[in-house]
C-alpha cells in the first residue's frame, strides 16, 4: 500500500475535438427580459399594496369587516 502510485495517467489530447460554444437564441434573451421586467412590476406592485396598506392603517382608516 506504501509504495502504490496513485497519481493518474494524463489524458491522450490528440483526439479531442472541442466543442464551439452554442450561439444563444434570441427567444432565450427575450425570455430573460421578459422575466426581469414582470420580476420588477411584481414586486413593484406588492410595495405598492404594502404602502397602501401601511398609510391606511396610520391614518386610522382601516377596518376589519363591513
């Protein structure tokens, strides 16, 4: 077990072929902004109700039920 060589044989690089790196789409790049963007105006619009929320609760005007 002392004297076992462990290291790895190198790989033989004459064969490989690499790959070219894929072009991305265009419809991926819309989808990315896509998502962003109602990403933003959702969390925009849950600010929105919070704030709402939070000023009608200051001023009083809140209430439960009818």
């Amino acid at each position: 077990m002392k004297n076992d060589d462990l290291r790895a044989d190198r790989d033989e690089l004459d064969h490989f072929v690499p790959r070219t790196p894929a072009k991305r789409s265009n419809n991926l790049v819309m989808q990315v902004a896509a998502g962003v963007f109602l990403g933003g105006l959702a969390l925009w619009l849950v600010q929105l109700a919070a704030t709402t929320l939070y000023a009608k609760m200051m001023l009083g005007t809140f209430t439960f039920g009818g």
